[in-house]
C-alpha cells in the first residue's frame, strides 16, 4: 500500500449521482481508495 506523503491533487470522474449520494461539495477535503488491476500514469 502507498499513501502520498504531500498534498497532492487527484483527479476522477464520478456521475452527478454519485455525488450527490456521497454529500461532496466543491472544495471538500476526501480520501481516495484506488481499486484497480492497471493504473496508468503519464509524465
């Protein structure tokens, strides 16, 4: 398991749905769980 170690910014795209499910307002502080079999990162 990794964690970042800095503030950092990521990136996703939730449905509108989603959202509003989870109460997420602009600005809000979250934690990101990623569950993936590829993850592909570019530089």
């Amino acid at each position: 398991m990794s964690a970042l170690t800095e503030p950092n910014t990521i990136t996703a795209v939730i449905t509108k749905e989603s959202a509003e499910k989870l109460g997420l307002a602009e600005g809000d502080d979250v934690t990101a769980i990623i569950k993936s079999t590829e993850v592909i990162i570019g530089k």
